[in-house]
C-alpha cells in the first residue's frame, strides 16, 4: 500500500504500531483497506511494527502489510518518517508507550482500555494535554463508535428523534469462559489486566451509552461477582463442556460478571451488564434507548440493524422499524457497496482510520480524546468502589 | 356453565369474585373456559360477583358470565354455596376481602400484589396459615407462571438442562405513560397504588424469576425513578403525544420505572427493571438466564416462543432454539388446539383456573402461596429501601 | 350463556351447529365468549349440536357448552328456534348439510373448503342465491381473515399505502406428516378430503393473498406432488420418527405438497405453496406483499405481528416495522384487553361470529360469501389441472 | 502487497483484472486481503487491471491496490508474469474475453452470469475443457456459495442432517427500481445485460439452491413479467419515490421479476423467485430447504445466522436454531477475528480467492466450473421458454 501514496497525491502519514494480536491484525487491516474506499486527505504508509520477539513480529509484519518490524518500540520514536504510533498492547502498558510517543511528538492512537488503573489514565491525559499544545493529538480507540448502525444511533438522538432520553440498556454478552473447565489466561489476572469483564467489554458499552445519548453518566451503583474462582492452567485442562481439569489450577483475580445502574446527566436511568459466562451470546453488544419520543434497539449479533420507533407516528401503523444500515444515506456506507451489501466487524476499524486521518488533517482533535477514555476509566473504578461498599451510590 | 357442572358428574366448586374490571373480565373468561377444555375434578360454578355500584355490577355479571351480583361482597362470606373468594380489586383492599373470607372458611384466590404492604401482607399470610388448619386454601394470581413458555422453561431449569444459574436478566417494559402528557390515574397515587411500576408490574418479573430459577432473592441494591411528576388531571389533558395540558393538575407520588439487581440463593446475579416509560413495547415482560450449561431467552411480546441454548451441543451446530411452544408435549398445550396454533394473554388465567382447582380437589396448597406472596412484598420493600439509602444493600 | 341472552335486551339467535371436534370446538368457543366481550346485536343461543354417535355428541354438548344434542343433524332444521346452522363436518358433507339448512330457511355458517369439488360448491352457491330472495345468509369460514393483523393488512392495501401490487408471496407451511412413518389418515384419501395440501390449507393462503389485496387471481399455473404413497395404517405404526411400520398401509390418494403461481387482476404476481412437509414449520401461514409504494408481512407463527414497510419514508430511517397489532386502534382488538397483550389462534373465531352476526342483524351478506368460497375452489381446481397438463397456464 | 509474495516463500500467481467497476473492487479487495488471513500455497500478485479509459483506469489501479494497468485487455494475455485473469466486465463480453485468456494458457475466473446466452456459455465450456488439458483452469463467481453460513448448509445437507430434500425456497428479493421513475440503466436494455432480474440475481438462487442441496434441476415452468415498461432517461428523471420523469424515455426490455418452480434431481420441488420490486427488501436472499429430517434457513440480511431445524430431536425442546456462524468451527471463519465478530459481504470474495488458489495449487479443478456455469444458465433459459410458452413445462 504504501507505493501507492505517493501516487495519490495526498501528503503521507508514516504509522508505527506497537502489537500485532487481535488489535494489531484489525488495525493493520484497517490502515490498509481505509484508502481503498475512502479518499483520505493522507495517505497512511504502514511503516513498521514493533514486537518482543524478532520472529514472530517479522512474520507477523509481513503478513499484516508493514514494510518492517522491530523488537525495541523505542526505537519508533526517533524515527522522522514516523507520524503516528498505534498502540495495540496489553493495557499495562499502555501509559508508557503513549506517553513516550506524545512526547516524541507523535500522534497516539490507543487501544481501549486507555489504562489499567485511574491514575495512569491521569498520566496519560496530562500528557495528551501538554503534546496538544504542539498539534500532536491523541485518541483512543473505542471502535464501536463506527459500527454504521451505531452512528446512526447517535445521529437520531442528536436530531432529536427519542427526545429526552428516558432509559439505556446496556449490555456486553459473551460466553468463552462460561465454561468453568476453561484455562486461565493473563485476562484473568488483575495485575495484567487491570479488570475482567467490567474493563474489557464493560468499558465498550458505558462509552457507547455515553457516545450515543451525547450524556455522561453522573453517578454509579454496582455489583461485580467471580463466578468460578479457580482454573485449570492452560494445558492442563480441557477448553469444551466436560474438560477434565490438569494437575495445576490458577486463581481467577477479576470479575467475571459486572451489573450496574447509574443516572446520565439528563435524568435518565441507565442500566449496564458485562459478562463472559452468557452461554449462547458471543459478541452480544445490545444497547437500547428509550426517550420521550422514541426508541432505539441494537445488537452487535445483528449488527447492520438499528431498531427504531417513532412515537409521534399514528399508533395504528408505529412499530419498531427494522433499519437495515446499508444505504448511502447511511454514515460510513456510501463508501462501500450497494445497498442491502452488510458490513462486518473489521469495517468499524476503517472507519476509524477515515475519522482519525479526517482530524489529523483537519488540525482538530480526532474523537474520543484521552479525556473521554479517563472519564470511561473513572466510571469503571466508581462501579468497583461501590461493588466493595454495598452497592454504595458513587457520585461521578 | 352452571347448568352443565351436574351434568358433568364432577363436585361443584361455587365460586364468588370480588372486583369487575379487567383483572374481573380475565379471571371471569378462565373460570367459564377451563371446563370446556380441561377435564376439572370440580366444576366451577359461577355464582357471583361484587362491586360497588348496584348498575355496573349486575351489567358485568350478565357480560362475564355469573348468576348474580351483589355491592356487598360481605354477603358472599355468608353464603353456603361460595367455596371460592377471588379477589380482583386494587390493592389496598386485598388484606380486608382475603382474610374476612378465609376467616369465614373460604379459599381465596387473591390477585397480585398480595397487599400494598409487607405489614398488610404478613396479616394476610397469618390468616392463611390458621385457615390452613381447616383446609382452607389461599393462593396469589402470579398468573404469567402460567405463559406455556415460561413454564416450560422452568421445567428446563428444574431439570439440570442450564446447570447452574450464572445470570438473569429480567424486565419488565410498558409505554402507557411514556406520554408527558398522559393524564393523571389512580395507578399514579401511592396512596391507592401502593407503589408504581415497582409493584404493579416489577412484581411480576420478581415472581418469575424466582419461580423459573426455583431460587430466592438473598438481597438486593436499587433506584427508583419519576420522570414526570406532574401530571393533567384526566379530561384536563391530551393523552397522546402533544396533547395539551389541562388546567388542572395532579402530583405522581410513585416510582415511574424501577431498576435493581440482587443476588440469587444459587449464588447468581439478577438484574430487574420495571418501567411504563418504554415506547413501543407495549407488554415486554423479557427474561433470560445464563446458566453453566445453556440459557434461555423469553419475551412475552412472542408469547408462545422460548428460546433455549444449549451449550453441550456440539458449537458447528449450536445455537438458540426457537422453541414454538405449541406441541402437545408442553405444558397445558394439548388440551388446546393442533400444533402451531398459538394461544394468547388469556390462556394463562385458565391454567391458573386448571392448576387452582386440581390443588384443592388434592387438597393440597396451590402455588403460590400467601407466603410467596409475601416474599415478592419484601424484595420489592427492600428495593424501596435501597433506593432511599442510597443504593445501599439489602440483606434479605 | 343461552340465560343471559334475555337479560342482555338482545334478540336471541338460535344456532345449531354440525360435527363438533377440531373446528366444532373452535366454533363453540367463540359462540360462547363473543358476547362477553363484543357488543352483539343479536344474542346467540348455542342450542344444538348434531353428531353422528350419542355418547360422543351429548359429551362434546355438554363440555362444549351446548344446550341439547341430536344424532339427526335434519332434525335442526325443523326446530323453529334454530335461526343458523353451524357446519363443521369434513367437506365431502358441507354440500348436503348446507343446501338443505338453506332450503329450510336457515341462516349458514360453512366451514372451508366450501365443497370438495366445483360442482358441489356450484350448488351450494345457486342454493345460496335462492335463499338470499328470502333474506337468508350464507357465509363460509375462511378464518384467519379475522385475525387482527390481517384485517391490519387489509385496510392498509385498501388505503393505497402499499400502492399498486407487485408481489403477493403466499405460503402455508406445516409438518406434521413430514415423518414419512405417520399413519395414514382420512385426509389422505381422495375421496374423503377432496385434496390433500392444497385444499385443506391452500385454500386458506388463495382467500388470503386475494382478500388483502382485494384482487382475484386470473390465472394460474400449478404443480402438485405427493412425496410418500404409501403409508403405515394407524395403529400399525409410529408417529414419530423412526416409528417402525406395522403390517397394513394405505395408499396416500392427494397432493402432499403444491406450488403454484398466478396473475392477480392487477398485474400483479402471486406465488403460493402449501405443504405438510416442512419441518419445524407448525402453522406457518405467510404473506407477503410487495407493491409500489410499500410491502407488508406476515407470519401466523407471530400472529400478533404485522411488518410495513413504507417505501415514503426518507431512506435514512426508513424500515420493516413490527406493528405489534395489539392497540385499540387495531381491528377488533379494543374489545380484549389492554395494548400489548396478544391474542391466540382461537380470536379468529370470536371475529367470525362478531361480523356474521352484525351483518346477519344489519340484514347484510355477511363475507365472505359462498361465491367467493366456490371462487377460491375454482382456483384450487384450475392448480390441479394445470399440474396435469405440464404446468399449463390456465385461465380463470 | 506484491512485495510480502517473496518474503513469504510460497510461489507467486500473477493476476490480471479486466473491468473495474463494482464486481472489480470486490475482486480487488478480495485479492489484497486474502493473503493477510490465510495462508494461501501462492501469493497473488496484483499486476495489472484493464478499461477502457485511460485515466480511470490509472486512478482504479491506484485506489484497488494493482501495479499498473492498460486499455488493451489483450495485452494481458502476452504477459508471462500474469497466470489468471480474472473477468470482471458486463456479461455481454464474458465469452470474448475468456476464450482468449483460455487460449492463452491463462486461468480464468469470471464473474456471473458466465454469457449472456446458452450458445455463448457453451462456447467458453468448450473452450474450458480445451485448456483444462494443458492444465488451464476456469472458474466461474457464483460467490455466495462461499458466505459461511451457506457453506455450512451444504456442509449439513452433505452430512444428511436434513435427510431427502423435499422442498427448496429459493427468492432473491431487491428493490431498486420498484419505484417507477428510477431511471433507465443499461442494465435494463437486453442487448447489453441478456436478461433482467432472472438473470442478475435468479442466476445466483439457481446456484444456491443446487449447490446446497448436491442436486439438480430436472426441469422447471415459470412466468417473467415486466411491471414499469417505460423509464426516464438517466438525467431527465427522478430516482426517488415522487421524482417527476424528464423529457425522454427509454424502453424496458428485460424481465422485471421471475418467478418459476422446478423439480430437484432428488424429487423434491423447489420454488424461486427474483425481482427487483420488493420494498424494503435490500439484497434478500432466501433459501429454506425442507427435507425429511430437518430443515435450513438462510437470508443475506442476516448473513453470518442459518437457522437450523433438527426434526430428530424430542418435539419438547426442538425449534429451529439460530446458528450464529462466527465460530471456528464454522467454515473460513477461523481465519478471521474471535467468535461472534460478524463478517461482511466482501469476505465471500475473500473466501473465493482462497478457494481458487487452493485448487490452483493442488492442481484441481476449481468449483463452479465452467460446466456448471452453463448449466445454470441453461436453467434460465428454459424459465423464459417456459413463460414464452404459457408456463408449459421444461424439461432440462
């Protein structure tokens, strides 16, 4: 891909990216399909990746599209042709390499959660603060945003089709360790991942929640639950029903499960649920508005659909519409193909490619900003405090 | 159907309700069609019904079926014939008509909420508890345990078929005061009413989710909302949207929508919300459980459908069943219709009729009883409580 | 119920009805409750039901709601007190049976199909037109007319909201001879049945697809096909799958399956399919309409739901909406119970005696009438000579 | 990506691509993206893309990701470097273009329709088989066949899960010119586009329906029809519901929808329809198969579900299951992201790739043959014989 910039004519925007698991293949899918469908004002150029293991991330460089790879993610930062660096790591590192590049100069996309712990969030956002000064911007990437139906979502409450927002309902479901035979795995472990559920997928719905109503949640009330407390280590024991469990067991650190309300700073009431252990849901993402107005309704499972309904229609013939967000009206959908083709999983990842390139070049900060991760973050930490108070209300 | 009860050779059952409207209309429908497709052991005779206005009493009797009226409903305790007192009145007068007509030897079939109370309820349960002695039977119209569906997903439940309960989630969504500019009811004074959308209907999904998991709530953290607390006094204003308000206007004194979670005896997390403020679902009573093994998914607004995981299944294939629950093999299906052809809110009022009358000809309890009845008065007390304190805890 | 008749003010009418198991129950039923709900002009007396075997028919009176029983359905028509007769004996006796009631003056309610051949129906309809002089009404019980979506659906054509019709896409789908080791049964005797799927639930889908749309169907081209012709006799094997065969077998004589299309009076397309051999399919009667300016759907499996599609609408928002038909704005629905509590398959059934009995007290033919029941019986006979003739298209 | 082919090792495929338009980009995408989440045996080469315009086909070049490009689709052909060329120009000049790759000594693989016409389609079948001596390979891109979840219903047919296949609905449903003042397009000219909505889109369900269940069309009698005879000139009308027709028109020369029934090699009777007239409907692609032990339903608007109906399964708890076909057990979609994360439209062009340079290297033949193409478009014809002949049967 990156011959072909200088083609276009656009400026480049060289890109380094540290990781290259799950993120790392949906960003590097994203920096390379973007400018296939959409015109970018620049042109990204996948530069290098960086890794801990010289094989592994060569192979994986290769595969994924970069012209290089690297151990030392240092080594990014003195690199001149290096505009941007796109953090896919684990969240315990996060604050480092962020913080290193915003003060190398260079624009930071970071994955989501921003950080493990309020404070290096803080850390983080200082730094943002202090880097923006000098146009250098940050975000991070809460990708669901881009989810077409999604957007849409946040254009008709923004338009003032549900009204005042009444109710959100918002769920993450999963179920791959609903199985208590599953093995243990780093997400299990506090110290390296900060949380469980309530992180890494209930970080996904309060800022959708948020990001959709266009509110912020004013306060929290929460429960987080373990169910299953102990696992087998991984080769020890079985990952189906019925595994039998090895000689070594480890000791689960985070939640499983997360339930908590809280009040958006319009007045509504929103309820919030992340878990791992709902058999048969496995990226069930469901969030459902009720306004004074109307109502909305989506499910990730369905994920080119929007519900909505208009309450101001004649009862006889209102219903819930079944919007398939396939047209060009659509946001994000123009780009693509005709109507009624859906869009996938990776698509949000390109489109927050086309919406981060937008800013860069627009001089504007790109959305969410370090900010909104740290005010996701904070929420996160209140519902904890209050799962270990009671359920004490937490004031935001 | 008087007549046809000696006909039909089994032992009448004289049956006297209290209260006309729509709890009366459906409770008198089951009574008159249970017989015409369910074998009965005894034969409900329908002998009559008070109210409070000599007119509008005798003109319900005629239209629903029964013998005679009355305005004294006290005079039904003095007949010989009444076996059977149904109490279909508002709430606030249940303890009053339940325990004069279990002191006077009659079985009661009282709709929910058992009381407006837990202290009203307990002396309810207290009558029941002496009246139990002489074989007199009290009982609670949670009549949705009755929905096929749900009483198939008990049986799934009881069976080991989802293991242990890891979630529920259960709701309860109206819209019918969505409206602003609804005018002012009854329903809206916590005088009358006793609480809002907690008990009139957040009781329901207590019950079921109880009644479906075979467990008990251990405690509970809540937050009750009014969103609109004014309200035009009915003729006063518009009941759509854009209606106008009236001169006159009356003050809601209870809870517009209700959400809480709680703890189960199994050891799970139940979510609640009840709320009459959800456009477009007009009776969307939803409930899901995640267990350790499957789940299952209802929604009343599909009443005939259960859907069901199971998670031993070999996954290429897995997936949520749509159980069309209308095959001869469900519960109180086949003494209905053919297969496939669905049944409505009504049927559940007969099986309760079914389930009611088979009990006392075993001279057994019916389900639920008073005492359960009074279990659902404290959670949802304890909701009440929370909410008050702050979201605090409420062991139970 | 026949009491209340004098107390309610209403003129009685004195039904008789023929045959009392599936539908004679289904039609019981809503004599009996139709009055506790709808307003009737006329109040019915269920009077008589005439069967061939005494014990059978004095029980099904009895549990039916029947005020006396007769083993000579003739003598119906000497009672004075008789106003209608009732029909809902299989079809090769409607011809008889409602010919003569016809001749004796009385009032028809016949069940469908009308006939098992055109020349019967042919009769039935000149004995029909005769009557008519005298004031005498014929009706034929295409049901699910009244089921409150298609009666939705209906006006929503009529209004013009889907425009001109393009597509009708009609299909009945059902499964219970999908096990190729069901027994053999009556209606898989040419004689006895008249057809097979075609017309015991085929002609359901015909009146439909031309009763919304208010068109007639002008021609058709057909293919019948009978997947098993040979079959265990009851009793000689299993019902379910993997039953074993008994000794004795009958030889299957109609269709197991039809599909067939045509031409509305619009220019429109139609396609139809009935079939029993649709595996998980229980009564799944779908309709489809696509016109100029919007489409409707239908699925009886969700008889509750009718989806519209406005094709008016902005693109942006527009969609399939769930009309959940359950609003006192909707057909017929006002008189149950409030918005969102759903109906069963029997309400069609009160629908029917609600519209016969006004049109009966307006002095009106009440619909639809037996031509339009020998019209649907001419379109089933033109699909079976097209199958064959190779498919040829023939004109109606 | 040409770059990563050598420092992958596996040998490169040199592709060429001839037409650029939507089919072009699919294509385009399809080979950039396998080789990042597959492990393909060659690595494709991007090399050259051909047009008939200079500068929009640099700029194509440029935007899909190849070397370079060229007017001169011959020219590809004296290229040693290119190995397949891929076809992605309008069906009237499939068989030009083919035949001379063929001849070449390249690989083919051409979009769908394989021609325009039987006598067309045979030449290139022709050709094929030539080549195929010297080891040529041709493919034609029925790619739905390679959507997870069809893969996966034949896998099950395959399997016998559905037992003998009785019935197959098979409806491809659009609305893009339902509104009658959409303009013309040469896509409704027959010169240029051989046919309309049969061809377009019924030539997929043809496939489809054949494919999945492993059986063919014996023979078939359908029924074309063209509803909007007469269009706007594209520029002089409207193309929106309301859009007022400009001063010119253009005639209507293909069909508008088909629909036709067939026999299946296996006896079972299969139903399609195609049209372009379906409000509401986007890309609907419909496929349901009954068979003697389960049955199968698939619709492109929800493409990553097939509901799956086990008729072996205890009446209690069977239903059809939504399979959610993001596992790694499903069909190529271990390749991609985690369970649960949904695929889109394009990844069945991916899946095209991988199969074709899986053949390619194992040296077989790739499926669907040019064979098959022909015979699908065989199956066509007759369906316009068919209606050309009052339906009259067809036997194929």
């Amino acid at each position: 891909m990156a011959d072909s910039t200088a083609k276009q004519g656009a400026p480049a925007l060289g890109v380094a990216m540290v990781g290259y698991s799950f993120m790392g293949a949906a960003h590097s899918q994203a920096w390379s399909v973007a400018p296939r469908f959409f015109d970018l004002p620049l042109h990204p150029r996948m530069l290098v990746v960086a890794g801990r293991q010289a094989g592994p991330v060569e192979a994986a460089a290769r595969r994924l599209g970069w012209e290089g790879s690297t151990t030392d993610w240092r080594s990014l930062l003195e690199r001149d042709d290096v505009d941007l660096v796109d953090v896919c790591t684990p969240g315990d590192t996060h604050a480092e390499i962020a913080v290193a590049a915003l003060e190398a100069g260079k624009h930071v996309l970071c994955e989501k959660p921003l950080a493990n712990s309020v404070a290096e969030a803080q850390v983080m956002v200082d730094a943002a603060e202090k880097a923006a000064v000098a146009g250098v911007r940050a975000t991070v990437g809460f990708t669901y945003r881009r989810v077409p139906a999604i957007a849409l979502a946040r254009q008709l409450v923004a338009e003032g089709r549900v009204g005042t927002v009444r109710h959100v309902r918002a769920q993450y479901l999963q179920d791959w360790i609903a199985d208590e035979q599953a093995p243990m795995s780093w997400r299990l472990e506090k110290e390296k991942a900060g949380s469980g559920a309530l992180g890494d997928i209930g970080a996904h719905v309060v800022d959708l929640a948020q990001h959709v109503t266009g509110e912020l949640l004013t306060g929290v009330s929460g429960l987080l639950r373990t169910f299953v407390e102990e696992r087998p280590l991984p080769g020890a024991g079985g990952g189906a029903l019925g595994g039998t469990a090895g000689e070594g067991t480890g000791v689960v650190t985070v939640d499983d499960a997360a339930v908590f309300s809280g009040r958006l700073s319009g007045g509504g009431l929103a309820t919030f649920e992340a878990t791992r252990f709902a058999w048969g849901r496995k990226n069930a993402i469901r969030l459902e508005i009720n306004g004074s107005k109307g109502s909305l309704a989506f499910d990730f499972e369905d994920m080119n659909v929007l519900h909505y309904y208009d309450a101001t229609e004649d009862a006889r013939v209102a219903g819930f519409r079944r919007i398939y967000v396939t047209e060009p009206e659509h946001p994000y959908v123009g780009a693509w193909w005709p109507a009624g083709h859906g869009l996938g999983y990776e698509h949000g990842f390109v489109h927050q490619v086309v919406d981060l390139v937008g800013a860069l070049a627009a001089q504007e900060d790109p959305a969410p900003t370090f900010a909104d991760g740290l005010q996701v973050q904070k929420v996160l930490a209140a519902v904890e405090r209050s799962s270990a108070e009671g359920c004490a209300w937490q004031q935001l």
